[in-house]
C-alpha cells in the first residue's frame, strides 16, 4: 500500500471517529493540527508522511477523550498493523504520539526528533489564539467546569497526575497551559506564529476581567 493511500485511508478513518466530538478536540480540531504540522515541517525539512500520520492518529488514544489513565496508544498502533505498515516506521510515529501532549507546567515535555517538534508545535498553536480560547471554553463545558472562580488560584502542576486530575475553572487554565506555549515552541516556524496567538490570548484576558470587574 503507497502512502497517498495509507493517508487517505487514515484521514477518512479519524474524521469518521472524531467529527461529531464536543469537547474541541474534534475532526476539525485535528484537520487544523495536521495543516499546522504539514505546513511547519516543509518549513524546517521534516519527513511530510511522518508528520501527517502522526497528526492525523495524535488524539486517537488521548486520556482526555478515552478517560483511560495509561498513555498508551494502541488503538492508534492497531491502526497502523491493520495497514501493514512497517514496523520501525509504525514505532517512529508512535513515538512522535507519546511526545505531543502537554503534561503540566512542570513537566518536561522534550520532543526527541524533527518530525515530534512540528506535530507537538502544532497541536499546541492549535490551544492558542481565538481557536484556542474557542476550544478552552468547549472543553471547559464538556467537563461541566465553572468559566471563573476568584478564590481559585491557577496552579503549576508539577506533575502530569496533579495536571490530569485538576477540575478548575475555565479561565485558569490559560495561566496553567495557554499562555506558557509561546515559549515552549520548538521550531523557528512555529515561534513565529505562536507570537500574534499568544497576544490575542493576552488582549482576551485583560477584557475578560474588565468586564468581570464592571470597568469595561
């Protein structure tokens, strides 16, 4: 099987299984996330068909959407056998997988190749900007968490158990992830992009307590 086809056929297996998501990690979530990485991997010579695979299966095992507390990715691993798909390569974007998500503010999330930098550089311009805070909020309400607590201090979670199991609301989650990116990012190509984002997020906030402060 070429790799247009191993493509296609993956690209038309996630949007079947993600398009009707509600938490913001859905179809169109990972389409953006996959342009994202295409578009930054031409920029700085990654391998294209790694980068695309690895995009399109990054959200297929996430605790986040399965509720499972491994980190394992079998089912996007299973995906890759079912194509016959060779098996260094299959362990190459598994590997990539492993290394995209953030796991707290304290934790080193290193990412060990190229190819990882432009899929993890995506996923996280994904989290910022008005998509972003568009994508903070639905996942806000999918877990039926508050928009805004005064007396709830955001937290650097120093560990990816304390990130996972935290519960705040919405809005703390800028100061304990969205805002940290912009300085996080691997590549030139995506510090570039990150900077106008990373503003936007800035400007929203400082409206948001405006007007939750009745000044504005």
């Amino acid at each position: 099987m070429g790799t247009d086809e191993i493509i296609g056929k993956t690209g038309n297996y996630i949007r079947n299984v993600f398009l009707q998501e509600g938490s913001g990690h859905d179809w169109w979530h990972i389409h953006r996330v996959r342009q994202l990485a295409l578009f930054i991997a031409e920029k700085e010579g990654a391998d294209l068909f790694v980068v695309e695979m690895a995009a399109l299966l990054h959200d297929l095992d996430d605790w986040k959407l399965s509720g499972e507390n491994n980190m394992q990715s079998e089912k996007a691993r299973a995906w890759m056998q079912g194509l016959n798909m060779d098996s260094t390569l299959t362990e190459r974007i598994l590997e990539i997988i492993g290394e995209v998500s953030f796991k707290g503010a304290g934790v080193e999330t290193r990412a060990t190749s190229l190819e990882s930098k432009a899929v993890q550089d995506a996923d996280r311009l994904d989290a910022m900007g008005a998509i972003g805070i568009a994508r903070t909020f639905a996942y806000g309400g999918h877990k039926n968490r508050l928009i805004y607590d005064p007396g709830v201090e955001p937290v650097c979670h120093q560990s990816f158990e304390a990130y996972k199991n935290g519960d705040a609301p919405t809005i703390n989650h800028f100061y304990e992830k969205l805002l940290l990116l912009k300085d996080r990012m691997n590549t030139e190509t995506a510090k570039k992009l990150a900077e106008n984002r990373h503003y936007f997020m800035k400007f929203f906030l400082e409206e948001f307590f405006n007007e939750w402060n009745c000044i504005s």
